[in-house]
C-alpha cells in the first residue's frame, strides 16, 4: 500500500507541527539523526546530546500515541545517511512512500533543499508553513516594505497588538508604557542568592545518547557532562513553571547583570527548549502574562521576557527570512581579523571573556549580555571576521540555528548589515562591564586604567574601533556624543590608543 511520510526534523519537536496535522494511522512519521546536521558546523557536544536526546525521547511519545514511527538512529549501522536527502531516500524505497509531507525548514540551506525534494523523489511534497511562529514571513515582508528603517521596537509593537498580551481593556499597553527596558538595568548587588535550579538526570536513553557523542563527536568543542537540562515535553513544562514562579519576579530588573561563576541568575533558560519545539511561545508568554495579572510577578519582568518572544524572537527571523542568502556575507565594517584560539578554549587573561566563553564550553549557554556586550563587544572592538563571528556562535550554544543566529551576529553584534537591525554598533569600553558585573574584580587588567600593557583592552579597542570606521559612522545622530569626546582628546593620547591596539592585536592570541 501506498503510504504518506511526514517528516519531524529536529527543532519541531511539537506534536502540533504543521507536518503532523491530518495524521492518519496509515502514515509513516519519520525522523532522522543524520551526520551532515551535526557536523556542517563542529556543534557543541551539549548541544548535539541535548537534541538527539529531546528527538528519540519525541519519537517514543509518539509511538506510544499511536503513531507510526521510523526512527533512523545515528548509531544504528544500517543507517548509511549523510543528509536528509539521504535518508528520505532510503526510506520512499523501503516503506513505498507516495507523498511527503514536511514543515518548512528554519535554515535556508535545508528549505533549499527541500523545494528539491518532489524532483528528485519523483513524488509529490507538501511543504507546509510553520505555524508555530506568530508572524509570517509574508506579514513581515509588508512590514518591511513600507519602512525605511527595520527598528524591532516598532514591530514589537504590532505584535503586541496582534496578540494582546499585555494589552489592557482600553486597547493600551499596560502600565501606559511599551517598552520598560529603563527598569531592567540594574547591577548586581553584593552577595546575591539564586534561586535553586530542577536538575534532570539522564535516563536511559539520554544516557546511551551521551555515550554516543561522546564517542562520535569527542573532537567537537564543549563539555558534555554534567548533562541535567530538560529532554521531554513534561519536563520542559516543569523548568518553565519553576521559572515563573521563581526566578521571573527579578528576571527584569537583572536582566542585564553578570556574576562570576553564576552562568544563569534569574534567567529563564528557555530559549533552546522553545527553538526545538519542546515549549510553544505563547504559551511561555501566557503564562508569564497570567503571573503579572495574578500579582505573582512585576511588569517590568514580564513585559521584557514577553519582548523577547514575540519582539526579538519574531523580528530576528524576519530579517533572516527577508535578506537571505545575501546576508551571511554582509561584511559593512571591511572586518578581516581571525578569532582568537582562545575562542575555543577561554584561556584569556581577560576574565570576563574567560569567564563568558568558559561557561560557553561548560553548558553551550550564556545569557544575552555576556554574548553581546562581552563576547559580541570584543569581536566587534577587534574587528573579527563576520563569517567566522557567525560560526561560531551558531556552533557553541545549544538554542542556535542559522535563522536566529545570523542576525543576531551579523546584524546586532557586529554591524556588519551596515544598520539594518541596530542603528548603532552595541559597543562599550571596560567602564560598562566593570559596573554591570563583577569579572573586572579578577581580572589581570585594569578597568581604570585607559592605556599601557596593564589598561583594560576593552578601554583602547573601543576608541580605536570608533577612529577606525569614522568614515562609515558620519551623519549617525546617536554616535556624535562619542565622536565629539574622541575629538577632544589629544594628540599624544589617540596616539597611545592606536599602538595600544596594534600592540595587543598582534599579540591578541596571548591577550
């Protein structure tokens, strides 16, 4: 009998994903760990483990609903596949598939991949929309057209109002304000206590799956013990109704804050949960709605984490969708330089890169600040190369994938769209760091002083980097106030900030 295949990739781990509605008993659900995925980029092992895990542990649920299932292991010998090509292939002659039905991939490379698909099979393929995000690509599309300048605030805005979160009776937003982002700056405070994470232990399964990495990818960056983080559905409800009653009410405040040795403070975690499937948006954003209108959490802490969902989330895929494939070349800034071995290793004497990039390698997790102000402000005060900047974020945190990355480091990180998601390079000097965290306090450098072997780096790298694009930042309104400073100092000092600079990036990897 002719039989419909629908494939489950591995970041629509949702049992109401486009490609599984209509599902009948008569058709195949398959699912696939192929070594092409793992490997286009030398993944975090955390973030391969975590993943293989979350799909066997969606392909047993579905089983066990009645469904189906074909389940091509990575370490099952009989599968040969190097792609999803490959496996989809071996699977159509094995089991007489007549149709294909799949969810639009979220990387640009693999919906190429998939308009191929109907050729090469000789069958028909469905590609269907995923509607697990609020916006379209059309809806941001027309958008787009009509602004001249792409700012996720706005936008933001539109899906507020699409989806009335925070939204009160009169049509306005709550509180009289959009955006509370002035409450979620504050800095740590000495002495700071977090509240207690649920750790899960691997089972059985996400045991032989540690085995498996550990033995297939042990070559790959990244600590892959201890494994704790959630794999299942019921357990990724678990961890996000233990944040909302225990770490949401302070998220907003510190959002923005970094302690030594605390990689997660009151952040939510969730991000890798929710790209994969396990968790669903709206729901997140239900339920942190319901625990502001219950009192059981702040505005300021809601609104930000609901911002981050239906605003940054939303909007970062926008742009992907909208400048793709031209983007992963944007290079606006003439960005040339390697990164530095240390990337791979956080052996630097500057601690809150070691600090940032050793918790990368522990847990392939940092929270926003650290990957933008500390990690994504060195690579941009240093003039990283953007392909190699985008690589290896894509690589070492387990909740990316290129549709939320690349705009993130391409266009938020390191200006290299020349303007199109940030209207101003997120750069800083130690002064920043220094006061929203506690890492200068350990530090080899000084954060005080300006210039010299023992000056923080960041403090020189951020007045060369400005003297350095002058040209491309003439005109920016938001830049004249640093531009009027650097033009006030003298002579002999912009002389000191340039072979500062030489200087430590000639060395940068002993720095």
């Amino acid at each position: 009998m002719a039989k419909t295949l629908r494939l489950i990739m591995g970041d629509q781990l949702a049992c109401d994903v486009s490609a599984l509605e209509g599902a009948s008993e008569n058709d195949i659900i398959f699912m696939c760990e192929v070594s092409d995925e793992a490997t286009y980029v030398r993944h975090h092992k955390k973030k391969i483990a975590f993943l293989f895990s979350a799909m066997r542990h969606f392909a047993n649920g579905l089983q066990e609903n009645g469904h189906t299932v074909i389940y091509a292991r990575l370490d099952d010998p009989q599968n040969d596949a190097a792609s999803f090509t490959d496996a989809l292939e071996k699977a159509i002659h094995q089991q007489s598939v007549s149709k294909i039905v799949t969810t639009e991939a979220s990387e640009w490379r693999v919906q190429e991949m998939q308009r191929k698909w109907q050729k090469t099979f000789g069958i028909p393929v469905e590609i269907r929309p995923d509607t697990r995000f609020i916006s379209t690509q059309t809806e941001f599309a027309a958008w787009a057209k009509v602004r001249k300048e792409l700012r996720m605030e706005f936008f933001y805005r539109e899906m507020r109002k699409k989806t009335g979160y925070l939204i009160n009776q009169d049509g306005e937003p709550e509180g009289g304000e959009w955006n509370y982002d002035k409450e979620n700056r504050a800095p740590p405070k000495n002495n700071m206590l977090f509240p207690t994470r649920p750790l899960f232990e691997p089972d059985n399964l996400t045991a032989a799956v540690l085995d498996l990495v550990a033995t297939r990818f042990g070559n790959h960056f990244g600590d892959i013990e201890p494994f704790n983080y959630p794999v299942t559905r019921k357990d990724a409800l678990i961890y996000l109704d233990w944040f909302l009653v225990n770490a949401l009410p302070d998220f907003g405040t510190y959002q923005d804050a970094m302690v030594q040795d605390e990689p997660l403070m009151y952040h939510s975690h969730l991000s890798g949960l929710i790209n994969c499937g396990l968790l669903d948006p709206r729901e997140c954003c239900e339920k942190a709605e319901a625990a502001f209108r219950s009192g059981k959490a702040p505005l300021n802490a809601v609104e930000g984490f609901i911002r981050q969902i239906i605003g940054w989330r939303e909007y970062i895929r926008g742009i992907y969708w909208l400048k793709m494939p031209e983007y992963t070349k944007e290079n606006a800034l003439k960005a040339n330089r390697n990164l530095p071995d240390w990337f791979w290793t956080g052996e630097t004497q500057m601690n809150c890169l070691r600090q940032a990039i050793t918790e990368t390698k522990q847990n392939a997790y940092a929270h926003h600040i650290q990957r933008l102000m500390v990690i994504g402000n060195f690579a941009a005060l240093a003039g990283l190369h953007p392909e190699e900047v985008q690589e290896w974020y894509l690589a070492v945190y387990h909740d990316a994938y290129e549709w939320v990355e690349m705009p993130n480091v391409v266009g938020m990180i390191l200006y290299a769209d020349g303007g199109v998601v940030a209207s101003k390079p997120y750069i800083a000097s130690g002064a920043y760091i220094s006061k929203m965290s506690n890492y200068c306090d350990r530090c080899k450098y000084s954060v005080s002083k300006k210039n010299g072997e023992k000056a923080c780096p960041f403090n020189y790298l951020y007045w060369n980097f400005l003297d350095l694009n002058r040209e491309h930042f003439a005109g920016n309104h938001r830049m004249g106030m640093m531009f009027a400073t650097l033009d006030k100092m003298a002579d002999d000092k912009r002389e000191a900030i340039k072979l500062d600079s030489e200087r430590f990036l000639r060395n940068v990897n002993s720095a």
